[in-house]
C-alpha cells in the first residue's frame, strides 16, 4: 500500500508558520492536487513528504512506515522514502543523453546494465521518446524536457510521484496537452501521486481530489466537483473558479429576502428554512453566485421581476468567441455575467439579468464559513 498521511503537521521557519496544523490523508493510486496561491505552503508540505524539509511538529507516513516524527526522533531520509520527484525547473543533466538521464537514478542503485536498458526502453515507449533517446536537452523541445523528467522518474517504479508545478514552464497550448498525458500516465501506471499547482484549471481537470491551502492551513479537501459546489468558506469559493464567484453582502429579512440595498433577491423557501435555523434572519451576509448562474433574462427560462431578475448596466464585454464574460452594475454593486455567446448584449446598455437562485451561496459575514 501506498497511502500518505500526515497528521497535525507543523512547518516554522524561525517566526514565520508556513504549514499549520495539517491533516491530510492521500490514498493508495489517488492522483491529489495541492493547490493553492504562491506563498500558501503547499510546496513545503511536499518538501517534507519527501523529506526534502523536516516538520517541526507531527507525524508523516508512507505507507504504513512512519517517516518523519521530531518527537520521536525518526526522520526517514529521502533516499529510502521510495518516492520520485519531478520540479518545475526539470532538473536535467545538460551533459548526458536523454538515455542517460532516465537511466541515471538506476545507475545509482546499480542495478544491472541488461536491466537499465530494459526499463529504460520500456520507459521511453510510454512517453514517445525512443527516437530521442540519443539527443541532448538542449535539441528538445519543453514539452520533451518535461517527459524526460517525468521518465526518469517512473523509470525508479516508486511508491509516490511528487510533483512541483511540472507544467508551469510550458506555453498554454501545450500545458493543455500535457495536462492530458500525465493524467492518462498516473492512471496507466496507478502510483500514488501529490501534484502541486497554484492553477485551479489544472487541479480541476486532473485531481481526484483536491486539497486546498491558504496561509498554510488547510482549508478543504473533495473531489473537483465537490470543492466547486459545496465550497467550505469564501476563500475555496473565490479561489476555485473562473472568473471567480460574485460576492455582495446583504441582510435576510423576515420575508425571505437577500436585500442589497439597490436590488433584492428571493431565496428558495429550503434555503431561508436553514437560515432560520441559523438564527440567521435580520442579520448580514455574504450572498455568492457564480457568473455562470447570472445570465441573460432573454434567455432565462425561470424570470420573476423583483424575485430572481434586477435591471442592471453593462460596463464591459470580454467577448471568448463560445461565451461572454459582462462586468455588470447595479448602482454601487458590481458583479460578473457569463452569457450565451449570441447574447445581443451591447457595453453601455441597461439590460434585465436573471440570478440562478438555486446555484446561491451563503456564507457567515467575518468567518466566511459557508452556510449552503
């Protein structure tokens, strides 16, 4: 088995906390994605898994072996952690082959020459190299640097893949395109994999599940699906998503109302129930909605003026050619539309909007705690 966890795990450097408390449990052939904004410790959190850094609180195992637990004096060097690493910067040898560079973790653990040869063949089919194998780095292109990397990973046949935004030096067209091929890869191969990334595109779109981290705390782990539509705070909602979620703060009022100020909007009859219970009616809130659940009254099949529809202005149109992203206005409040691209939406025009009240959020003012 080739589970990681890590149980209340600490990371201080002098007086700076940059992993807090984390809990994290990764299971055996699950592809995880650590993501997060730059500086929220996730990299350091995969430093310690590989024992690249050393916890200053708590326990971590792979497997069933405990590797790292200051309290207990046990440290695990990274050697005989039986896991592979591959970095952003790709980290290849310029002087050697790219068969030399696969083979060279083997060459290390010398293993037999018949062997090498074997598994680095084997390797070099599987990502499409075994017409380069003879070339340098510097004659390949970034896309063949990152699958060098990556076999000179898989070519150890490790218990854990560890990766530090791999894909980070690409161009977008073929991040794209690698984002597919190591999904495809980590299911081929089924080793457990901790993908480290600040892009939430590639954590939605390869992670089984995914663990995001702010200020060094963990703030919530499910699958992509689950992270999106039940976010647990403020922060995974604004964070996951693109463009990112509506906030506006508003009051419940005793008839079921959001009320903004310049608008109000009617929640469905179960939401306002779990508000009451919250004991939340008469107080302020942060009402979440993402763009895509704003949309164009003309096309809205559900309209209730004065429920779920508000006049509102058109400030700007970021025309993507299959949608159109409209900053809209409603006297001092601002928000974001997704609408169908053959919206006849015109910049400067006073247009009816529908809000998707199904989709709403509602958080706790000042914690950010999600209500639903």
């Amino acid at each position: 088995m080739s589970e990681v966890r890590l149980v209340s795990v600490w990371k201080v450097f002098g007086g700076f906390t940059a992993v807090k408390d984390m809990d994290l449990y990764v299971g055996d052939g699950e592809f995880m994605i650590l993501l997060g904004p730059s500086g929220c410790g996730k990299t350091t959190t995969l430093r310690m898994i590989a024992g690249l850094e050393e916890p200053t609180r708590g326990q971590i195992y792979i497997g069933d072996k405990l590797v790292a637990d200051p309290e207990r004096d046990v440290f695990v060097p990274p050697k005989d952690r039986d896991v592979a690493m591959v970095f952003q910067s790709y980290a290849l040898y310029p002087h050697m082959t790219v068969y030399d560079n696969i083979a060279f973790p083997l060459k290390l653990r010398k293993v037999h020459k018949d062997e090498i040869d074997k598994r680095v063949r084997e390797v070099a089919e599987m990502l499409g190299l075994t017409e380069l194998l003879h070339r340098k780095p510097r004659e390949l292109s970034g896309g063949q640097r990152q699958r060098v990397a990556l076999g000179r990973a898989i070519v150890r046949r490790p218990r854990v893949f560890l990766m530090d935004e791999p894909l980070s030096n690409l161009d977008a067209k073929l991040r794209v395109k690698m984002r597919a091929e190591l999904k495809r890869l980590q299911r081929q191969l089924g080793v457990t994999t901790i993908y480290v990334t600040h892009d939430q595109v590639e954590a939605m779109t390869m992670g089984d599940r995914v663990a995001v981290i702010n200020a060094g705390q963990l703030q919530q782990v499910g699958t992509p699906e689950e992270v999106y539509d039940r976010p647990a705070n403020t922060f995974v909602a604004g964070f996951i998503g693109s463009p990112p979620m509506n906030f506006l703060e508003g009051t419940l009022t005793e008839d079921g109302f959001v009320d903004f100020g310049d608008f109000r909007l009617k929640l469905l009859p179960d939401q306002f129930e779990v508000l009451r219970e919250s004991n939340l009616v008469g107080k302020t809130v942060t009402f979440g909605i993402r763009p895509e659940d704003i949309h164009d009254a003309l096309f809205a099949q559900v309209k209730i003026p004065g429920e779920n529809m508000v006049t509102a202005d058109v400030d700007i149109i970021e025309n993507l050619g299959s949608e159109k992203i409209v900053h809209l206005h409603v006297g001092a409040l601002r928000f974001l539309g997704v609408f169908r691209s053959d919206s006849r939406v015109r910049e400067g025009q006073r247009i009816d909007v529908v809000f998707g009240m199904q989709k709403a959020h509602i958080f706790e003012k000042g914690s950010g705690k999600a209500i639903f």
